[in-house]
C-alpha cells in the first residue's frame, strides 16, 4: 500500500465531488452528473477504509506534504482549464497546451 498515493486520489475524488457541486450551483445537478458523484463517492469509500486500515496494522501516515501537493495540482488543472477556455493569442494558447498536456487534461477548449 502507498498512502500517498492512496491521499492523493482521495483528494483527487473529493475535489471531483466537489468540483461538479460547485459547478450546478442553485440549478442543481443534472441525472448524469449525479450519478458521476455517486461514482466518485463509492469510489472514494475505498481508499478512505483501505487508509484507515493500514494505519491500523500498523503502517505509516502519508507525508503531510503529499496532501498540499495533491490540493495545489488539482487547483492549478482547473485553472489551465479556465485559461484555456478564454482568450489568448496563439502562442499562449500553445503554451497552455504543452503545459495542460504535461498534466494530462484532454480539454482545451478549443479544436
């Protein structure tokens, strides 16, 4: 078991969660996106029970830092998406892209 890896991808599921709440604000979520964060929910029970039980055997805590780590690439992800989206002129789109593709988000918001 890596607990780090275990941190981030609870992380990475709880902002997810949280990512599509924020986005239905007062009109609510639509039947996919529901469904969606149920998903994310069951699947975020696992590595939440699988944490705590390893701690409980005995093993090791995940490095603190490892949680700031996750929380600062998630919000800088949603940043280049929001980047992407609006206006730039060719070359800071192209730089975007590189960056965005670095980090493994597919949409650019543009073709």
């Amino acid at each position: 078991m890596d607990p780090n890896a275990n941190l981030r991808e609870q992380i990475s599921l709880a902002h997810a969660i949280q990512t599509t709440l924020a986005a239905a604000g007062d009109n609510g979520l639509s039947d996919q996106a529901r469904r969606h964060n149920e998903q994310r929910g069951e699947r975020l029970a696992e590595p939440v029970l699988a944490l705590c039980a390893w701690r409980a055997s005995g093993g090791f805590a995940p490095d603190p830092q490892t949680a700031a780590a996750a929380l600062v690439g998630d919000a800088l992800r949603d940043d280049i998406r929001q980047a992407l989206q609006g206006d730039s002129n060719d070359a800071e789109h192209d730089a975007l892209v590189a960056v965005a593709e670095a980090l493994g988000i597919t949409s650019t918001g543009r073709p």
